[in-house]
C-alpha cells in the first residue's frame, strides 16, 4: 500500500512537471518569442526611419538655406539692374528674352545684338572716360593714365550673343586683366574726395592696390581700376556654368574699337 501511494506521487510529480515544462514551452513559443521578435523588427524599423528623418531634416534645412540665399542674391541683382520695375544704379545692358528659339526669341535676340553695338561696344568707353573725368574735377584732383580704353568686341552675329556668367559682364577682360591703370594726384583729401566718388558713380567700378607717393598736397596714387557693365532683362541670369560672352576666344577684339582715351583732367577751381 505505501508503495503504491510513493508510485501515485512519483507520477504526479512528473506529470505536474511534464506539463509545466509544457506551458512554458508553449507560452515561450507562442507569446514570447514573436514579441520579442517583433520589438526587434520594429527597432530596427525605428533607427531606420529615424536615421532617414535625421537625413531629412538636415536636406530641407540646406534646402532653405539655399533658396534664402539665392533669393538674397536675386534681391541684389534687381537692385543692381533695375528688374524690379526702378531704375537699377548703375549701368547695364538690357538683355531680352533671347532663351529660346522661337521667332519673338529670335527677334529679341537681335535687338540686344543692336544695344550690345551702341550701348557697350560704342557707348562704354567714352561713357567711362567722361564718368572719370567728370569725378576727377568734382574731386579736385589732377587725373592721368598711361592706358586707352579699347571696350572689348561684340558678338559677330545676333546668333552669337549671350549673357555672361553672374550678370557681370567686363568690357575691358582684354587689357590688362579687365582694369586699366588710373593715377591722379593731389593733396589727401581730394584723392579720398576721389574715391568716395567713384564709389558713388552710376558705373560699377572696383579699384585694386593704392599705392601713394609724394607729401601732401602733392601726392600720387596710383591704382588698377576695373569697370563692370551689368547684364539686365528676362535673358540674363543671375548664376550659371556659361562663360563670358566678351571672353569667347572665337571673338577677337577688332582693331578699329573705339579707344575712348583719357584726357588730363585740371583740377576743380
């Protein structure tokens, strides 16, 4: 009898451990082990998403910037040229709707052609020469050079013509890396009197090195001075791969240009 009921207890207690071992068998198998690979699914899910929102985020920041800039520098431009329904500052050249190859295209492209003719090729240089005369005598200095202005040629064909790079076009690109040698003299005063015309004038300039020479009030400065024409109208753009139309190596500049030089200036009484 007692060793019947040692047997009863025996098997009961593998058989309760049977099915423990059971239970938890299956509750690992059929809860456990897909949640837990379910949560490694879905956090590799997450970092991958995330990594892609950081990604993202970053893109549109750089997005914005790039559009703020660009309208910044549009902003510039239409000040500059005048786009914005006002007359811009300082000179330029009216480029028209030449992007393209329809007639109204065509026909745009020829009349810029004509203003490239009277407006730059003509008109710039005597329009820089009187511009640094006139500020010369306004500032009271004695003004020189030993250079000629000779504007660069112009397209040879309406076909040929387009905007330059950047909507800055240099008419001199030539000579002497685009400037010309300017030297006045007077006492300090009148040279800074000088500068801060130029600095004021109605054509873009840029003056390089000063170098200054003598003791007041006869003193020389002696300078590289570069001039700009900008490129105005819907045919311009404000930034691009294309190169300089005046520096197209297929477009010499001709011999008779119109010099345009400088003449002495006396100083103001």
């Amino acid at each position: 009898m007692e060793a019947r009921i040692r047997r009863n207890l025996i098997i009961l207690a593998a058989s309760t451990f049977l099915i423990v071992v059971i239970i938890t068998t299956a509750w690992f198998l059929l809860l456990v082990r897909p949640q837990k690979e379910n949560l490694t699914k879905t956090q590799a899910n997450y970092e991958a998403r995330k990594t892609l929102a950081d990604g993202l985020t970053k893109a549109l920041a750089a997005q914005r910037k790039s559009e703020d800039e660009l309208a910044y520098a549009q902003a510039q431009m239409d000040f500059l040229t005048g786009t914005a329904k006002r007359q811009g500052r300082f000179r330029s050249l009216y480029f028209g709707d030449i992007n393209g190859t329809s007639d109204a295209n065509k026909a745009a492209r020829l009349v810029t052609w004509h203003r490239w003719l009277n407006e730059y090729y003509t008109g710039f240089g005597q329009a820089l020469s009187q511009e640094l005369i006139r500020i010369a005598r306004v500032s009271g200095v004695v003004l020189k050079t030993d250079s000629k202005i000779q504007v660069d040629a112009p397209p040879r064909n309406p076909e040929d013509v387009k905007p330059p790079a950047h909507n800055f076009m240099v008419p001199l690109s030539n000579s002497n890396g685009g400037a010309i040698n300017i030297s006045v003299s007077g006492d300090l005063p009148h040279i800074l009197r000088f500068f801060d015309e130029i600095n004021q004038s109605s054509i873009l300039m840029v003056i390089g090195n000063v170098k200054l020479q003598g003791y007041s009030p006869q003193i020389t400065a002696t300078f590289p001075l570069t001039p700009y024409l900008l490129a105005s109208g819907p045919g311009a753009v404000v930034s691009g791969g294309g190169g300089s139309p005046q520096a197209n190596p297929n477009n010499p500049p001709s011999p008779d240009a119109p010099p345009g030089g400088l003449e002495d200036a006396p100083p103001a009484p």
